[in-house]
C-alpha cells in the first residue's frame, strides 16, 4: 500500500528537492519513470524508504547528497523490504566529508530488499552498503567508478551479520576493490576473487569489466556491441524484452533491432547529438562506402529511412522526429541504426517532444 508516482521517464519528468531535503520518504507504493535530484539530507538524499515494501523502478537519482547515511537511497530497519530496479544513480554524494558519516549510493541498514538492473556510478563512496541484520539480494547490477581514489569507495561493501546475495554483477573502475566482504574476514576483493573465495556461498557469478558504454560522461548508458554486460544477468531473471538472457545493468542491449556483428564498421560513427532532442538529433559519419541509415522504435520497427547508397567522405545525417509520412514521432526511445558492411552500430536516443 502507499502512492503510486508514474512519471513519463525517467528523462522527462523530473522531482526536484531544491536543496531542501530528501526527494521523497516512502514507507510503501511505487515511483517510477522520474529524474529525483536536488535533495540534500542527512538520510537518504533522493529517497529514504522508512516502511513498507515500496517498488523504486526506472529511475534517474542524479546530483543528490546525504550527510550521513544513503546519498541516493537509504533502506532502513529490521521490517522494510523494497524492490529497487531499473534505476540509474548517478554522481550523488556526501555532503560533509569532514563529519563522520559516510553515505553511500544505496545503504542498507537492516532490511531485506531486492536491489537489481541498476547503474550505480560516479559517487563518492561506496556504490551500495549494507550492515546490521541486512540481507539483500544483490544481481544484475552495474557499479561504475564510484569512490576517491585512495581515500573510500568500493563496489559493494558486505558488512551485515547477514551473508546477502550477490550474483551476477559488473564492477568497474571502484576506486578502492569491486567488493569487500566482513565475513569471514574483512578483505578487499575484486570480483573474480570473491566468486572464488567460497564455492558455496551466495556471491558468485559477479564480473569485472568496463561495461562499454556508449558514452558515460554525457550521460548515455547504451550498452555497445561487445560489452561484457550483454546475456550476462543472472539466467533465472526474466528475460530481456528482446528474449535473450537478461543483460546487466538497466538497459538492455537490444539484439532484436537488426543482426549485429562485430566492431570495426568501414565508417567511424560518432555518439548522436543533442540526446535527448526535441526538435532534431544527428550523427556524424566518416568514411567510404554504402551504408544506410535509419531509425527504429523499441519493438524494433522501422520508422524512418534517413540514408541509403555510398559515401564519399565524412558525412552528417539528421532526424527531425517525424516518421516516413512526414508525422511527429511519439516521445521515448528511439535506435539510429547505422549498416554498413554486414556490420550494424545503433545509438539509443530519447524523443522529448
């Protein structure tokens, strides 16, 4: 029980705190579908789940801060439960490095939930904490980058009485391990050797590796042909929607668009520009050769035809939003797929209007 908040996506409507305090406390029901930034607090900068079993699904947590506990999301007590999925946090911080507390991405103190299919990135601390009487369980996530080099940061830190579950993750670039674990030692791991360290626990499965995004510090999560994301997800997770395994991390890497094949096209393709666009988005080509060009929707139909035939040389070519009858697309996720050789690049973009 509890609200129910649905956004239009996660790029396109947005909670702002303002510097005011958490973004939102739940104690039960769902938010999804909303970029949450702004919030500052001591608890649980974006969200601090105080009850319940609330749902936090499809999510942008960016530009959040937190004192002491849970820069993006703090679960805390002995009776809450949550399922945390699909989400992306995102640079959230803390507010104070010189007092004591130490939030991180998502802290979890005491409670039970299903953390999975998110992106954690780019904070200044550990991507996910968990201590007391926690025991979550922790698949198909993505931590990116997160910590300051010498001074904090892992992946995950295992610091509960209770084991958890941590299956089918990708760690990189964390600035201290991939994962540290209390029991029944407190060592810095990467993931590799925590599968390794106990063939009958409950971590196994986790992977280090750059998960190859299309381009991070723009903010644009796509999954490149070749990530090591990619049918690496737990196999008794759903599905992705395209009926291959499930990918780690929130976004999948669509292999029902077109037949992909390995890098290395006869043309460099540069990441689309504006993303998100409202009025029109392109890409730049260099090169020789036939290629075509043209955009699909996420079902994977063709919507517009932008390029056909060969190329004599670098090249720009623009979507303006609208299909082949010349209508405004809807809003949402949108591929420009390039071919080019046997070979196929698609870019995800997100129509605002």
């Amino acid at each position: 029980s509890g609200p129910v908040l649905l956004g239009a996506g996660m790029t396109l409507s947005t909670l702002d705190a303002e510097g005011t305090g958490s973004v939102l406390h739940l104690s039960g029901g769902r938010v999804s579908g909303f970029t949450l930034t702004g919030g500052s607090a001591n608890i649980g900068g974006a969200i601090w789940v105080i009850g319940g079993s609330p749902e936090i699904d499809h999510n942008l947590l960016w530009g959040n801060e937190a004192r002491d506990f849970g820069s993006g999301i703090d679960v805390d007590g002995a009776s809450v439960s949550a399922w945390i999925h699909h989400n992306v946090l995102w640079e959230n911080v803390d507010s104070d490095l010189g007092h004591a507390g130490d939030p991180h991405g998502i802290q979890v103190r005491g409670a039970t939930p299903v953390i999975e299919h998110n992106l954690i990135g780019r904070g200044d601390s550990n991507g996910l904490l968990f201590s007391g009487s926690s025991d979550p369980v922790i698949r198909n996530n993505i931590f990116f980058e997160n910590g300051i080099p010498t001074v904090r940061g892992r992946g995950i830190c295992a610091l509960s009485v209770n084991p958890g579950t941590i299956v089918h993750n990708l760690f990189h670039g964390n600035a201290i391990a991939a994962i540290l674990v209390q029991n029944p030692s407190i060592t810095d791991q990467t993931a590799q050797e925590a599968n390794d360290a106990d063939p009958g626990d409950q971590i196994y499965g986790n992977l280090d590796g750059d998960p190859l995004f299309a381009d991070a510090d723009a903010m644009d999560w796509e999954l490149l042909y070749g990530s090591p994301a990619i049918d690496a997800g737990d196999p008794g997770s759903p599905l992705d929607p395209d009926g291959t395994t499930a990918d780690i991390g929130p976004f999948f890497f669509d292999q029902s668009v077109a037949s992909v094949g390995p890098p290395g096209l006869p043309f460099t393709v540069t990441r689309a520009y504006p993303n998100p666009f409202s009025g029109a988005t392109r890409v730049d080509l260099a090169g020789d050769g036939p290629a075509e060009v043209w955009v699909a929707d996420v079902t994977g139909r063709r919507v517009r035809t932008l390029r056909t035939g060969a190329s004599g040389g670098d090249e720009r070519v623009e979507w303006d939003g609208r299909d082949h009858r010349g209508n405004p697309a809807v809003s949402g996720v949108y591929f420009l797929v390039v071919q080019s050789g046997g070979r196929t690049h698609l870019t995800r973009v997100i129509k605002l209007r």
